[in-house]
C-alpha cells in the first residue's frame, strides 16, 4: 500500500516537473496573441523626406522635427508583440478603422491648438523609391495627385501607341528579311550600308512619369515649434477618447547644412566609411583607392530621431547624428597638397565585377553602358587614388563648385602615416626620465 | 583682512609651494609618472597606427587626444595623490603643528599645495608638447591647434583633480585613509566615465538588449558623477573642442574653475575647523 502511494506521489511529481519544463516550449511555439488598440500611424518628416511608423499602447511619446508639416492620424488596429525583434507589431490589413475627432495639442495644461483632418499627401519627384518627398495639404494636395493621375494616363496612351508601332514595325522587319533574303537568293549583293538605310527603325518606348502621387488621404498635420507637448482625441460629444493621450516632442537639429562624405574604400567597397564632420581626418597608411560620396547633412539627437523613424527604436539622449539630406552634385573632388592641386577628379558610375580564378575577389571599373549592356552601375563616386609613391605628409581633399568657388564644409584632411615608425614612439616617451634622472644626478652631486 | 596681512599670505604662500615645488622637481617621481603616461600613450598610439593597413583607411577627429587624456589622467592622479600624502604626512610627523606655528593659516597652506601642484604640471604640459610635437613629427598623426587646446583644457581639469585630492586629504586624518579613499573614488569615477564613452561609442546596432540597459543605468548615474568628476571636466573639454564649439568650451573652463575653487574653499574650512592634528 505504502509502495503504491510513494509511486503515485512520484509520478505526480515527475508529472509537475514535467509540466513545468514544458511551459516555456509551449510559449514559444504558440502564436502571439493579437489585441485591439488605438495607435497614431505616422507619416513624419525625417530631414530628407517623409515615412514613419506606427505608435502603439506601450510608446508614452510621439517624436517629430520641429517647423515642418507632419502628418498622424489615430486608428484601431490589432496589435502583437513579437518577441524575436522585441517590437509590437500592427495587423492593419485586418483591421484598420479610422478614429474620428478632432486632435488637441496641449502645452502644459492648456490646449493651445485644435486639429481637423485635413486632406494631404507626399509628392516623390524622383518616385517612390528615391526617398526624397514633399507633403501637400488640401487643395494643393489635390491638384498634385490630377497632375500625376493625367500624367499617367497620357504615359498609357503613349504606351499604347508604342505597343501599336511595335506590332507595325516587326511586321515591316519581318518584311524587310524576306525581302533581303529573296535579293541575296537572286543573286544580287547588298552592302551592310544599303541593308542598314533599308532597315526599318524600332519605335523608342515612352518614359514614364518619374514623379509619383498617390491619393490624398486624412490626417492631422503637426507643424510645432520645438518644445514638448501633448497631444489627446476629442470626441463630438466632448469626451477624451481612451488611450489617445501622448507626449509630443518637437525638435530641431543641433548643426544645418554640414557637409559629409561617404567612402568607399577600394578593397572592401560593400563597407563604407563616413566622414561627417570637417574635424575628422582621414588617415591612410599606403597605396589606396577611394570613392568618395558628398552630401549635404543636419546633426540630430540620436534618440530623437531614432524615435521619429521608428518609435520602438531605442537610442542615447546624449549622442548626436548625421542625417544625410540630399547629394551635392555638380561639384569637382579637388586633392591638393597645401596650394597645389594634385588631381581634379569628377564623379562616374562604377561596376563591381567578379574575378574568376584561384584568386578570387573583385575588380571596380568604371561602368560604360555599351560595353556593359543590361547592367547597372554599382555605385558612383568621386574616384581618388592615393598612390605608393605618394610622400608620406598632409594633404587635403575639398570641392570645387561649377562657379569655381569651393563648396562649404567640403575640406578634410587626408594624411599618409608613416606607420613603420611606431615602435620609435617607445623611446620618445623615456625623454621625461631622461630629464629626471639629469636632474637627481644633480642635486645628488650639489649635495655631495 | 590689511594689505600687510595680505601680503604676508601671499609671501607664505608664494614659500611654501616654492619650498614643495623645489623638492617635487627635484625628486624622480614626477618623472617617473611623466614616463608612464607617455608609455601608456605611445602604446595607444602604436595600436591606432597598426590598425590602419596597408591598403586601407582610418577616420578619426584628433587621435592624439585619447593619448592626452589618459596621460593627464595618469599624471593627475599622480599629483591628487602626492598631494593628499603630504599633508597627511605632515599630519601624522608633526611638522604641521611646526607651520602653523609662524604665519602659515589652513588657507595660505592648502593654497600653497594647491598652487605647487598647479606649476608641478606646468612642467608635465612641457613634457607633453615635446613629447606630441615628437609624435607629429614620427608618425605624421599631426599636432592640431585642437590637440594645443586640449592641453590647455587639461590644467583646469587638472586644477579640478588636485582640489578634489585636497578636499579628500583635509577629510581623513591617516595617510592610508587619504589614498583608500582617494584611489576608490577616483578609479570609480573613471570607471563610469571609460564605461559610458565604451557604450556611447558602439554603433546602435551592436548593442545588445543587456548593454542597453546597463548603458540607460550609466546614463542615469553619469548625470551626477558629470559635475562630481573631476576627469569629466577633461572630457567635456575635449568635446567641446571636437565639435568646435568655443562657448562651450569656455563654459566648461568656468565650471573647471568655480568646481576647484568650492572645494578648495571647502578644504580650507575642513582644515580650519578640525585643527593640525586633523
């Protein structure tokens, strides 16, 4: 009897055991768990376009620049943490309703302004996937989206035509080969010249429009100046609308309009190099290649604009960082050694091609579309090759405007080290003992 | 206070840090911490030349300037310490009570230390442009305008640190406790300053879930140890510099100097109320 209670005592345990074990697996292979929630999705201005997130329940505070239009409007959607990236994730293509009212901002306790949705949305002037984009409000917003819909439907009228003069050309081409083909059999001998002027011309395509405009949607739009706020839904009958109340961070950059590189150098071009501030000095050690990138940049606070891109990013309130806003162009890279200029280097497109063989690796080449039909650059850049012969002292790179006045905040030093002397640094540092032991000596004998 | 009385202070201070400043100077110590710094910097150095190969490039601000801080940081512990041990030693042998005895008071004499230790590294800033010209000239890392100033910001922190070791010494009575102490806080405070710019310096991405919290703790307890610090007014300097920023860098030296002055006023009060057998 006392066997069979202690082995069923036993098994009890083992089981608990066993089910306690089992909890966390089970957690990870369950899905996660998907909750209704009021969240602001974003279409923030980021110092070179426009793009943003979502805000969910667990993100006390909304980050935005400072002067600039911000679009946010508040929705209903399902949310889940997921737990590999450590962020909520929201579920808009199941739901998305729109939250209705009107948005106050609060300074303090006192609402100092009261928000109706507007109509609004982004112009790409170079298309969606170039980043840069402007925001239009109301009725500007409007007549950018007809611009781009009439620019569209004439881009498909002439597509159309295109596609009608392809047909009307393979015909004439087909035409064309018979007809040389019945000459050749008659005996009759065509020059490449006189079959070129027979040769019927293929239609070129129609370019599509480069600018992209999609539909004006409704949001609020946030134009601040710095300083912290609040922000809370206001229902028609003049209740707060529940967990729609957020601090709001307006902010504006530290530095404007500085002048930043990006490198690449030539033995590892898929890990570039940044050089954003003037003070930095670019030091190399023996022959190099580098492609250098200018841009025009403003200086953030990190966790603010960590914030604004993604407001689940974490950041440091006490660093600071470049945001690349826009490339100089028609500029030349100057490098010069003190007032001699050395290479005036303007910039190219760039392929990377693979090398066959035992030895492996890449080789850059500048990328010439008819010798590389179907491809497209790798990169382009300024072009600087520091060669071995190159003495080992300062010299400076720097742009040069089309006007020939040189571009602001373009300077920074380049400076080949003599690294072989590194060892010599040792025997530098024995000097103050060196001065030490000549004065011991001295008094030593003074006392003597 | 009378202009004669004045004067007398001024002439006993003016003797007393001349009569430290001489037996410093004329001992190897300050030499010997001069040599370790520099050892400890030429090996920085060796390591920042050997990372940039052969066909490769390194950016950087001023790579002379870490070198520079940890060399003033050795240094500075060096004198903070000396001083905390000489007057704990003149404590413990009596010959305070001799001192005080003729027209030295608690301020001519902490004054006197002070101001010793002050001209003690102007000989060490010597050292420094020798030794960094030196580097320039060997490696061609470059001895900037922002490296001359960065030396300049080095004496007021520096001024910041002989006054904390001043404060440290009036506190305690036994020379063991003036350096316990002094050490403990002082490696403290460059413990949460080195581990802060470690953090500070990893990229964004690199930093794990745990190095974030323990980077959010040192943020939280960097914003107090930032204006106890002495080696904080060093680094502040030095970024006021990078970022080229003269206000602030101006700022920082108010503060460097408001900072020594309290705690010297406040060692002075420490020295007066406890007596010279402290």
């Amino acid at each position: 009897m006392k066997i069979a209670k202690f082995k069923l005592v036993m098994f009890s345990v083992t089981l608990i055991i066993g089910w306690v074990f089992c909890l966390p697996a089970l957690g990870q292979v369950q899905t996660p768990a998907l909750e209704e929630e009021l969240v602001y999705r974003l279409n923030v201005f980021n110092g070179r376009g426009y793009g943003g997130e979502f805000t969910p329940q667990s993100e006390d505070t909304i980050y935005l620049i400072a002067d600039k239009n911000n679009a946010i409007s508040a929705r209903i959607t399902l949310v889940c943490f997921w737990p590999i990236t450590g962020k909520y994730q929201a579920s808009f293509g199941t739901l998305n309703e729109e939250v209705e009212g009107v948005l106050e901002i609060l300074k303090g306790e006192k609402v100092i302004e009261t928000l109706e949705k507007e109509d609004n949305c982004l112009y790409h002037p170079e298309g969606y996937w170039a980043g840069v984009s402007v925001l239009y409000r109301g009725e500007e917003a409007w007549a950018y989206h007809e611009k781009y819909k009439k620019a569209i439907a004439e881009y498909y009228m002439k597509r159309s035509e295109y596609q009608q003069a392809q047909i009307e050309y393979r015909k004439k081409y087909n035409e064309f080969s018979k007809e040389i083909k019945k000459r050749k059999e008659a005996g009759e001998e065509i020059t490449e010249e006189e079959a070129q002027q027979m040769m019927p011309k293929p239609p070129s395509p129609p370019r599509s429009p480069g600018f992209f405009v999609p539909p004006p949607g409704k949001d609020y739009i946030i134009n601040l100046p710095p300083g912290n706020y609040k922000i809370r839904l206001r229902v028609e009958n003049g209740a707060i609308i529940q967990d729609s109340e957020k601090n709001l961070v307006l902010f504006t950059y530290r530095r404007e309009g500085g002048t930043g590189y990006t490198i690449i150098p030539g033995n590892r071009w898929t890990k570039r190099e940044s050089c954003d501030d003037s003070s930095w000095i670019i030091y190399a050690a023996g022959k190099n290649t580098l492609y250098f990138n200018p841009f025009i940049q403003d200086e953030y606070n990190e966790l603010y604009y960590n914030k604004l891109e993604e407001p689940q990013n974490t950041g440091r309130e006490e660093k600071w960082k470049w945001v690349r806003t826009e490339p100089i162009k028609n500029v030349t890279l100057l490098f010069s050694k003190g007032k001699e200029i050395l290479q005036k280097i303007v910039i190219a497109p760039y392929c990377v091609k693979q090398i066959y063989g035992p030895e492996l690796g890449y080789e850059i080449v500048e990328w010439d579309p008819k010798e590389m039909p179907g491809r497209l650059p790798a990169f382009g850049g300024y072009k600087l090759e520091l060669a071995f012969t190159l003495p080992k002292t300062n010299y400076e790179v720097n742009l040069q405007e089309k006007e020939g006045g040189l571009f602001p905040g373009g300077r920074r030093e380049v400076r080949l080290v003599r690294k072989e002397r590194a060892k010599s640094l040792y025997i530098l540092s024995i000097f103050p003992l060196a001065v030490g032991l000549v004065v011991f000596v001295g008094r030593r004998r003074k006392m003597k | 206070m009378t202009r004669k009385e004045l004067s007398l202070s001024i002439h006993t201070v003016k003797a007393l840090a001349k009569r430290d400043l001489y037996s410093t100077l004329s001992s190897l110590g300050i030499y010997i911490a001069a040599f370790l710094s520099f050892v400890a910097s030429s090996f920085i150095l060796k390591n920042f030349l050997q990372s940039i190969k052969g066909d490769d490039i390194l950016i950087s601000a001023d790579p002379l300037n870490y070198p520079l801080f940890i060399s003033t940081v050795i240094v500075s512990f060096y004198l903070a310490l000396l001083s905390a041990i000489s007057i704990s030693r003149e404590k413990d042998q009596g010959t305070l009570e001799v001192l005080f005895c003729g027209p030295v008071s608690s301020s001519t004499y902490i004054l006197g230390k002070y101001i010793k230790n002050i001209l003690t590294y102007f000989v060490v800033v010597l050292f420094f442009l020798v030794y960094f010209w030196g580097v320039s000239l060997l490696t061609n890392l470059g001895f900037s305008s922002r490296l001359g100033k960065a030396i300049l910001t080095s004496i007021f922190s520096l001024s910041c640190v002989i006054s904390f070791g001043l404060f440290i010494s009036s506190l305690t009575k036994k020379m063991r406790n003036s350096i316990i102490w002094l050490i403990g806080i002082l490696i403290l405070f460059l413990a949460v300053g080195i581990g802060q710019t470690i953090l500070f310096g990893m990229p964004q991405g690199e930093v794990s879930s745990v190095l974030t919290y323990l980077t959010d703790t040192l943020s939280v307890v960097s914003r107090g140890v930032d204006w106890i610090s002495p080696f904080s007014y060093l680094s502040r300097g030095i970024d006021a510099i990078s970022l080229d920023n003269s206000f602030l860098w101006g700022l920082n030296i108010l503060y460097s100097i408001i900072y020594s002055a309290v705690l010297l006023l406040f060692s002075i009060c420490i020295f007066k109320r406890k007596g010279v057998r402290g």
